[in-house]
C-alpha cells in the first residue's frame, strides 16, 4: 500500500505549525529536506516568478498540483474563478478547510471535465509529466480542456549543472529524474519528475503548434514560460 506522506506532512504542518522532516530521495545526488512550509506560504513571501504568472492568470483557471492550496487562495480573492486539481487526497481536505472553492482530487491527464482559460502549474508543477514523452503527452490533452485562446503558464529549469558539464549523450534526457518522499519512517512511491529545459521546451511546444514567450528567468536558470495555441 502506497503512503501518501506527502500528505501527512502538509496536514502535520497545518495542524500544529511543524513537522518532522519530509525527506526527499532522488536518483542524482543527496537526500533532500523538503521544506513543508513552502506549500503554506502567504502572498508576501511569493517569489517574483509567482507574482508575474499570477498577475498574467485569465479567465477561468485550473492550478494543478495545487499542493495547500496558496495560489488558489490568492486568486480566489481576488475573483478568480479557479479549480484546484491534487492528486493528494489528503491535500484535497486541507484546501477545502482552509476555504479554496472548488477542489478536484485527480490526476491532470484523467481530467477532462470542464474547459479553462489559463492552466497554472508553479513550483516545477509541470514536472509531474515524468518525461520528454509525458510532455508531449500533456500539451495534446491540455488542447482538450483550454478554451479558445487560453493559456499555460508554468516553470521548470534547467538541471545541467547537477551533471558537471558531463550531461550523458545517450539514454534517457538528463532532465529526468526519480524522487521519492520519506517522513516518519514511511516512505511513498517512487516517482518520476521533469526538469526541462528552454531550447528542448521550445522545440517539443513549437513542433506541437504552441507558442512560446519565455516571461522570465533567474540566474538559477529557472524560468517561467507561456504557451498559448495560435489561432
């Protein structure tokens, strides 16, 4: 039975302000301490690359892997209408209790319910697509739930520098990768994450009919990006 324990971390934190330690295992380097609270944080301590792709939201939107539900939160009061889509159902329960609207507990690829202006993925959110195939994957079935004109606004970055100029010319794309959580001794699934990036974005997003405007990027090499369909 698979252990949603990053689910019982987020309800710890909400509960009583702290938590154990959310470990983060990965297949590239040393385990990870995932700070919990980040899924918590309030509206001013949002980075600048979640102020401009919220500031950039129209319309209806859908926030997938809306995690605590913050963005959705900050929308919400501003009137938005915004769907959270977790695949954590017990994420799903503290977004409802911390008062987000409307919560969908599913996964992005079975979801074809309803139709939306902008589809927001923050925090690496797009990285739930797994890999270069799963992508590929996504943008077909996000043409199926976007209006006419609609948007995707996400980030991602580039990971090359775990690699240290010695990125493998062969196999799978360096980009992605395997974690696994850890708390209190339960550890979760394994699961795949995609990092990717800009000139490989570009490419795969343009070959598919996107159009691509990169809005911003730090000196992580992380950025934010937007596709919308040409009309």
């Amino acid at each position: 039975m698979n252990q949603d324990v990053y689910g019982a971390a987020l309800f710890d934190f909400y509960k009583t302000g702290k938590t154990a330690p959310l470990i983060l295992h990965n297949n590239y380097g040393e385990d990870e301490e995932m700070p919990v609270d980040l899924f918590f944080r309030e509206e001013e301590e949002f980075p600048e690359l979640e102020f401009i792709a919220l500031s950039l939201c129209d319309g209806v939107v859908l926030d997938v892997g809306a995690g605590a539900g913050s963005h959705c939160l900050y929308l919400q009061n501003r009137g938005f209408e915004v769907t959270a889509l977790e695949i954590s159902k017990t994420a799903c329960e503290i977004m409802k209790d911390r008062g987000v609207k409307q919560v969908v507990n599913a996964n992005i690829f079975h979801y074809r319910k309803k139709k939306f202006d902008t589809i927001l993925f923050l925090m690496n959110g797009i990285g739930l697509v797994e890999t270069i195939h799963g992508l590929k994957q996504l943008l077909i079935h996000c043409k199926q739930i976007l209006k006419k004109g609609g948007q995707l606004l996400f980030d991602s970055s580039d990971i090359a520098y775990l690699y240290e100029g010695h990125i493998p010319a062969a196999g799978a794309y360096y980009g992605e990768v395997k974690f696994q959580y850890e708390y209190k001794g339960q550890r979760g699934a394994s699961f795949g994450w995609l990092y990717i990036d800009q000139d490989t974005l570009i490419k795969i997003a343009r070959q598919d009919g996107w159009v691509v405007q990169i809005l911003y990027e730090d000196e992580n090499d992380q950025y934010l990006v937007r596709l919308s369909l040409r009309d």
